[in-house]
C-alpha cells in the first residue's frame, strides 16, 4: 500500500440544501513541529510504504537533510489521523477522528555523504586494529606483560 502526501483544500460542493462549503483533508497529515530555534520548519515529502496490524512506515525525505535536528533543540515529527475508517485496532476499534502523535526526529545525513562516513569508520577502526597488533608484537621484544593491556 503507498499513500502519497496530499494537501488540505476546501472546495464548494452543491448539495441537496444549496452550496456548503467543506475542508477536504489528507487521511493521514504529517508535519514538523516549529520550534523557537527554528519556527520554519524543514521541507520535506512523505510516502506511506506499509502498513501491519501493529505499525506502520512513513518514508520521509527532507530537501536539506543535514538541518533537521541539527540546533540545541531537536525536531519533533507530528502525525494526525483525520480518516479513521481506514486505521483499525487489533480488536476492530476505531481511532478517533483528530488523533496526533508527536515524536523526536533524530538528525540526518546527507545521502551524499554516504560514502565518505563510511570509508572514516572503517578507517578508524583499521587504525586502532593496527595499533592493538602492533603493541602485541612489541611486548614480547621489551619484555612486557601485555595481560593488563587487556
């Protein structure tokens, strides 16, 4: 199942009492809290990729990845159930209408720093595998005990 992100509208419908006018919303919204640090909050688009009796997956992508969360204070994601016809406890029970549930977004990284991330910790970690072969081949040339390096 993929929902797609959708904006709210309101739009005039003729109807059996004359024209009304209604608010047409996404079932599901998705935004980003502002926050006095950052009162404009990140662009972004969202994806809805799966849904399980239990939980689902949103998708996020953010325009400028590295500006979320990047200040003292972190992002927080809000998402709001406005079509609960389609979202069903375990037991057959609703949500209500409105329900919102509000949680910290963790900082990103540029996908194209991938790469480059990758390649330092491996080379970190070579380093300090190097560095522990080489005290162990020393001791035993100095005569060291190397059981409390350890």
């Amino acid at each position: 199942m993929r929902l797609n992100q959708a904006a709210a509208s309101n739009s005039t419908f003729l109807t059996p009492d004359g024209y009304r006018d209604f608010s047409i919303r996404p079932p599901i919204e998705v935004k980003i809290l502002p926050t006095a640090e950052n009162p404009v909050p990140p662009q972004f688009t969202y994806t809805i990729t799966g849904v399980k009796p239990t939980a689902m997956n949103i998708k996020i992508n953010f325009a400028n990845p590295a500006a979320v969360s990047s200040g003292v204070s972190s992002d927080r994601i809000s998402i709001i159930f406005w079509d609960t016809s389609l979202i069903k406890g375990l037991d057959g029970s609703q949500i209500k209408e409105g329900t919102s549930i509000a949680k910290v977004v963790a900082p990103q990284m540029d996908p194209s720093d991938e790469n480059a991330v990758t390649f330092q910790g491996k080379l970190v970690g070579w380093l300090i595998a190097g560095i522990i072969v080489f005290c162990l081949l020393l001791a035993p040339l100095l005569n060291i005990d190397s059981l409390p390096f350890w």
